[in-house]
C-alpha cells in the first residue's frame, strides 16, 4: 500500500456493511480496484503505454478527443455536450468508453466501488480506495500558490486557478498539481456511478502518491 495511505482488511459482509456506510455518511470518494496493486495510475500509464514519453501521449490525447468529437456532435446529449468544447470532459466520456485517459475513476458510492473491486477473478482479493475528498478541497488550493503559473494572472490566488488550460497540456513537463472534483450535469454512466475524477497535470504520476 502506499505510504500515508491506511490499510484496512475487510474480511465479512456485516464487516463491510459498517465500513460502507461510515464512508457514505463522510462523503468520502471511493475506488475499487480487482486486484491488489498498491498504487493509482490511470489507463494511460498502464502497461505498453507506460514507457510511452509525454508528447506522444499528449497525441494519443488528442487524437482520442477529435475523433470522439467528429461523430459525437451527432448524438450527444444536453449532459455530453460540453464534451465538444471542454477537453477534460471530453476525456471523462472517453473514460467510460474504455479509451486509454489520464483520468481515474472514483465515486460516492462505496457499493459501486465494492462491485468494481469483486467482479472480476474470485481467487484474487479486491482493493478500494477511499480519501476525505472535502479535505483535498481544502488541502488542495495549497498547490496553486506554489505553482503561480497554474492561475490565471500568475498570482497563485487559488480562486483565479486555470491550470488545466495553463498548464495541463503542454509539451513541457508542467507543475506536478492533481485536482479531484465532479462533472456537473453529468452523463448517464456517471450519474448512474456517482461518479468522480483524479487527474495530473504530468502523466506517468501514481494518483496515490499526489493524493497523499
């Protein structure tokens, strides 16, 4: 596990039934994943891509986002549309179409994080995630005044923060800041999920260690 993080064994039903609803009640996001892998990196750094330098990702990126964009004008819905000029929630749609993204997925609901966690090999033990999400809110506009270039006058007031546009990207390694929040109004699968974000402005980033 990674480190500062806590680890907790689950071992019964009643067990996870108490666990649940203390992290429900919190409002703390939760994500779960079918095996035990000890960290957080999203599809884009998994696997044959996670060699992959930074420009050509940023291509893949794009690429992803034009094609999506070319045929999804045709069928979007009123929640989709901003899809077609917000890049971020373009690749939100993307993630759940199982496109490679920065993005990782997390959600309210600690159930649906638990059926992520189990519906896979039942010989291999699941893990979720959970962090204090209003807490990062508080926590997290700490990063925008060491990384001044992240807001829209240079002046680190958190309320004036840009980055994604500023920094999130560009071809140069841009300040190592991670966001988490929500997409209002949402998408069918996302509203079904109660679902979130995690995402990095530098890719190849483990979203646990940022997290922490």
């Amino acid at each position: 596990m990674a480190i500062l993080w806590n680890e907790t064994v689950i071992e019964s039903l009643p067990a996870a039934r108490r666990v649940f609803l203390e992290l429900k009640g919190k409002r703390w996001l939760c994500r779960g994943q079918q095996r035990r892998f000890g960290t957080l990196f999203p599809t884009i750094d998994r696997n044959e891509l996670r060699s992959v330098p930074r420009y050509q990702k940023l291509a893949l990126e794009r690429n992803s986002i034009d094609t999506f964009r070319s045929s999804a004008r045709y069928f979007a819905d009123p929640g989709e549309a901003a899809s077609l000029s917000d890049d971020v929630v373009a690749i939100m749609l993307l993630r759940h179409f199982c496109v490679p993204t920065r993005l990782l997925d997390w959600t309210l609901s600690p159930w649906v994080a638990a059926f992520f966690a189990t519906n896979a090999d039942e010989s291999e033990d699941g893990e979720l995630w959970t962090f204090d999400e209003p807490l990062y809110e508080l926590l997290g506009r700490e990063q925008w005044v060491k990384w001044p270039e992240t807001t829209s006058d240079g002046s680190g007031d958190p309320n004036k923060w840009d980055g994604v546009r500023l920094t999130a990207f560009e071809i140069d390694e841009p300040p190592d800041w991670i966001i988490s929040g929500f997409y209002y109004p949402g998408f069918h699968r996302q509203n079904a999920q109660q679902g979130a974000y995690t995402m990095t402005a530098r890719l190849g980033r483990d979203h646990a260690e940022r997290l922490a």
